[in-house]
C-alpha cells in the first residue's frame, strides 16, 4: 500500500480493521520511504509505501473489503510480516483469462516466458491512488469520451479484444492481436507504467492485473548481468543487438538500445506488490543509462545523436532509481543531468544561437542524421523531456526546471504548432509539428502530426501551470489548447472503429499508447490546477 509524502513516519503505526473497524492481527514490512533530491530535512522523513500481510480466507472469485488505518500503534503482535524478499515465494502462475475476456489476453508466454502473479489481488480506490503521485499528481478524468479512450485503447494493447479478431497484426499496422513473440517497439516509452496510468484512475483490479503482468514481463527482458559481445546489464534484451532500423542504435557489438531502459513500470510494481527482486533491475537500468547516454548538447558539425528522447530517458532513469534505492549516484546523476541542462539553455556550445529562446535547440544532424542548417526542436520529445523535469521538480523544488518547461511550451505555441483539418474538415485545430524549427522556411517541418497532438497538450498545459507558479506570463500557450485539443479528440475518434474482426480501438504503431496516456498521467490535474 503506497502513502502520501508526510502522511507516515512509523511502520508500526498501521492497522489492518474490518469494515466494522474491529482490528485485525497483520505485519507490515517497509517497502521505500520518500526521497528528496536536495533537502536532508525531506528526504527518507515518511513512508511511500508499505507491505502488509493478514490472514483471510479466500474463495475462488470472491471479494471482501478491509480497511487500513493509521495513527494509532498496532495492537496485534506475533503476526508473522510476510517480506519483500519472500512475498513472491507465495505466488502462482500468471492466471487464465477471465469468462469476460478473450483467449489471447495478455498471452506472453507465447514467447515462452512464464510469469507468476499474486493468487489474490488487492486494490485500492481510485481517489487513494491518485494522492501517490505514482507519475505525477493526478485527478479524475473528467472527459467521459476520454475516459472511454483511455480504457479502449488499453484494451487492445493487452490484447482484450472482441472475440472475432482471432489473426495476428502484420507489421505493427494494427490489423489483429498483438504478437508478443516478435512485439519489440510497444515497449517504447514506459508501457507498464501507462498500464498503471488507467489503474490509478479507475481502482479497477483488472488493470492492477494488466499492469503488473506487464511488468513482470518487461522486467524479465532487463539484463541483470553483462552479456555476450559488448552486451550490457540493464539493457533490454529482446531488442537484438542487430536488429534492423535505426542504425545509430542498431550496430552489431553495441551495448543495447539505451531507448527501451525504462524503469518507471517496475518501480510502480514493486510499490504496489512488494517484489523486491525488481529492484535490482531498477538499478540496473539506472547504471546502463548513466553509462550509455550522454545528455550535454553535441559540439557543432557532431553527428552523434542527441535528442529530447534521450534526454528524457537518462533523467526518468536517475530519478526512478533514486526514488528505488536511495543511491547517492543516482541522486547525483540526476542534478547533474538538470545542472547541464540549465547551463546549456544560457551558455549553448560555441556556434549555437546566442538566444536559445530558453530551450535546447539543436541542429538536425544529432538529431534526425540530415546535414540541413537550421535550430530544431522536437514538440512530441519535448513532451518527454518536460515530463522528466517535471518529475524532477517534485522531488526538488528546483523552480529552474519551471522555468524550461514554460519555455518549452511557449516555444511550440509560438512555433511548433500549424493549423489541422480532420474528418474531412469538419474539426479544425492545431497539430504539433514533427519538428519545430526557428526557421520556418526549413524544409524538414511536417505541418500534420496529429497523432502526437494529446501528448503536446499535456506538455502545453504543465508549461501553463509553470508559468503560473512563476507569473510567466501564458497567453499564447492558453490561446493554443482548444486547438491543439480539438485535433486529439479528433485523432482518438478516427481510431476508433466498428470493423469486424479488426481491435476496435486501432493502437497502430503499437507504442503510439504509451506517447498518449504515458506523460499525460497529470493532465486533469494539471486542468484542475490551472483553472483555479
């Protein structure tokens, strides 16, 4: 069970009640306490979460509720805590489908890898969640159309489909199940932890079950150990180390595609069942990316890449193993990553603009391999990279870092956005740009890329409630929502649709779930906040 930063100090004050309030004999095992990235006074002062065991008799199906009080020293004594090294010794193979859903729901192990699950699931209501900051504040989704999508989408990315889509999809296109044999680029940008996303907002223990088989999974594809060839531990094994595309991170003898290191998912499972041998993946994953991303802007004429995803990746990857374990090279490798940005939004490299417009502009040879003159920036990356500092301002404090996220959303209202038709032009709106340069005659900016026009909103609205915490003024970045908006509702409608024997929800390229409901986990809060 996760708590709020503050709400409790000591393990021993926690009781297990039924709903008539009478105690119950249980234990409790500390999982992680809060951490703090620059205040001794904050840092490890309460609980995050805690493992708590008692005695209930279970019937196949059935529920039962409990309540969980704090405050007040637990009377019971002698109850043997179940641990977090142990806690899994008492789970089962990963269950059967449910009668409501289709044979191939979450059917990983058609790749030959078995998971084990808890044999009795625990969940918490939706309301408790969202208090845990788990990625960022969150609020109810108070769109019901949304919602809808949210949870559809999700469906299909699990593979809880109408019953008369029976085929595989072919080449990542949509057109069937997912095929979790050959399925690499789903893992893109933190699946799991987006399948925790829908678990905060709807309480509902089916998602807690999606969520956590997910990143069982993924967990299992995370090396542990260095390899063979130059193979590194806390790399994704199921991406091969020549497995074609970007050849930049595709060459045979390379350590392993830093991209697909992403441990926000497995720190959130750990949270929330206790399995502490996800921990040392957790770290893993830490020293992987400390070692293999280099965050600093590139020297003019470079060709090594660099981009806003990378960025994202290295930061996301030292806050959440900080958040883990505590290490002091965690923590340092995070402000070191923030420190180098500040410094290279003032004081860029020798050839770059002198006015960085408070962004990281960047030439589009790092970032897209094209020898083309012009200052980029990248509006769906950079929704990635402001979830990061945002991430790193609540463990912080630092207002630094809302200073970048507003510049950031001021840059692409000013420049990252073009005006969009969809549905034959009956909806009109604003779409992000592929690339958003300084130069708007580059050849290079795609004017329609609708399908990243709800992530960009949720940057768009973290740089307005930035910018209040500042007074920056957010005139122009408020102006841009109901456009930007508009083309997101739009994008989530035309990929929904009524084929037979097609998934309903179309996710297609399949990672296209994760860019949508992965950093826009605070997005109503973020409304909330910024209506005030």
């Amino acid at each position: 069970m996760p708590f709020p930063r503050g709400v409790l100090a000591d393990p021993q004050m926690v009781r297990i009640e039924t709903p008539a309030g009478v105690e119950i004999p249980s234990g409790a095992t500390e999982l992680a306490r809060w951490r703090h990235l620059t205040d001794p006074a904050a840092d490890e002062t309460s609980i995050r979460a805690l493992l708590l065991s008692f005695n209930h008799e279970c019937v196949a199906g059935q529920a039962a509720s409990y309540q969980v009080r704090w405050g007040a020293m637990r009377s019971s004594s002698g109850f043997p805590a179940v641990s977090s090294e142990n806690v899994a010794n008492g789970w089962g193979p990963k269950a059967a489908p449910l009668a409501t859903e289709p044979p191939a729901t979450d059917n990983f192990e058609i790749d030959g890898t078995q998971l084990r699950e808890p044999k009795v699931w625990v969940t918490l209501p939706p309301a408790w969640l969202m208090k845990q900051e788990i990625r960022g504040p969150a609020a109810p989704i108070s769109d019901a159309a949304l919602s809808d999508y949210m949870t559809g989408f999700a469906a299909t990315v699990v593979n809880d489909v109408a019953l008369d889509v029976a085929g595989y999809e072919v080449s990542d296109n949509g057109s069937g199940l997912i095929d979790w044999r050959v399925e690499i680029e789903g893992w893109l940008y933190d699946r799991p932890n987006t399948l925790f996303n829908v678990y905060v907002q709807t309480g509902d223990v089916k998602w807690l079950r999606h969520a956590h088989r997910a990143s069982q999974y993924y967990a299992s594809w995370i090396s542990t150990t260095d390899g063979p060839l130059t193979r590194k531990r806390g790399s994704f094994m199921k991406k091969a180390l020549d497995a074609a595309g970007d050849p930049r991170y595709s060459l045979p003898g390379n350590p392993g595609d830093p991209r697909y290191s992403l441990p926000g998912g497995i720190l959130t499972d750990y949270l929330l069942t206790g399995d502490a041998t996800l921990l040392d993946r957790i770290s893993a994953i830490g020293e992987f990316l400390e070692a293999n991303i280099q965050t600093r802007l590139k020297p003019l004429g470079s060709d090594e890449v660099w981009d806003e995803r990378n960025v994202w990746t290295a930061l996301e990857g030292a806050l959440y193993a900080f958040e883990a374990t505590g290490q002091q090279r965690f923590r340092a490798r995070a402000i070191e990553i923030v420190d180098g940005i500040i410094t290279d939004i003032a004081t860029p490299p020798p050839g770059y603009p002198v006015n960085m417009r408070g962004v990281l502009l960047h030439t589009y040879l790092v970032h897209e391999e094209v020898n083309q003159d012009g200052w980029i920036v990248s509006p769906w990356m950079s929704a990635l990279l402001t979830e990061a500092l945002d991430h790193y301002y609540r463990l912080s404090g630092d207002r630094r870092v809302l200073t970048v996220i507003h510049s950031y959303a001021k840059f692409i209202a000013e420049s990252g956005l073009a005006p969009s038709t969809m549905n034959g032009g009956a909806v009109t709106g604003l779409s992000p740009m592929y690339i958003a340069a300084t130069d708007s005659t580059l050849s290079m900016i795609g004017s329609s890329d609708h399908n990243h026009a709800y992530d960009v909103l949720g940057l768009l609205y973290r740089g307005v409630w930035s910018g209040q915490q500042l007074t920056l003024p957010t005139a122009a970045i408020q102006d841009a929502l109901v456009g930007v908006r508009a083309i997101a509702m739009a994008s989530f409608n035309a990929a929904h649709r009524a084929t037979a024997a097609l998934p309903r929800y179309r996710t297609a390229p399949t990672r296209k779930f994760a860019w949508w409901f992965g950093t826009t986990a605070s997005m109503d809060w973020l409304i909330s906040e910024t209506q005030r």
